[in-house]
C-alpha cells in the first residue's frame, strides 16, 4: 500500500511540470504590421503571417516577421492569432491541420 502512494505521488510531481501552462496578458498586442512578402521559393511552400510575440524578459511584444516554410502534404497551415479573453490576452499557436 504504503509503495502505491509512493509511486502516484512520484508520478504526479513528475507530471505536474509536463503540464501545459497558459499566459494571459492584460497589454493588448499592437496593431499587426502590413508586410511585403519575398518570392516564393517554391510551389511546396506556404507564408507564415508576421504577428507580435511577448518577452517575458523585456516585458513588451516584439515583432517575429512573417517567412515562407515548406507544406507538408496533404495539410493545411492554420495561422496563429491573439484572442481576447476575460483573462487577458492569449496567443493560440499556428498549426498544421
């Protein structure tokens, strides 16, 4: 019994760290930047929009520019975008789909 306890409880202090943790920011993200995108290098490949990402360090949003990355097959890129919550401000990730 008493090495039942053991094992869930070092499970559960194992785990608890792999947990995925959501920011919420109570600063709106500025406006996104208009972009020129650069040649395509290829017909296999699709744009990711520029958007604004938080620094923890610097406590402010910096710009990540927009750029090409190849398709994988049979998907379809789903871009990224902050949402507005009654939390704050959260960034939901771009994913392949």
């Amino acid at each position: 019994m008493k090495r039942t306890i053991f094992v869930l409880l070092l499970a559960v202090t194992l785990f608890s760290g792999c947990a995925k943790r959501t920011f919420y920011l109570k600063i709106a993200p500025p406006e996104n930047r208009t972009e020129i995108r650069s040649e395509r290098p290829g017909i296999k490949f699709v744009w990711v929009d520029g958007h604004w990402q938080w620094n923890r360090k610097k406590e402010n949003y910096v710009w990540i520019p927009g750029h090409w990355i190849k398709k994988k097959e049979g998907k379809i890129w789903i871009h990224g975008d902050w949402h507005r919550t009654r939390r704050g401000w959260v960034w939901v990730k771009s994913y392949w789909k």
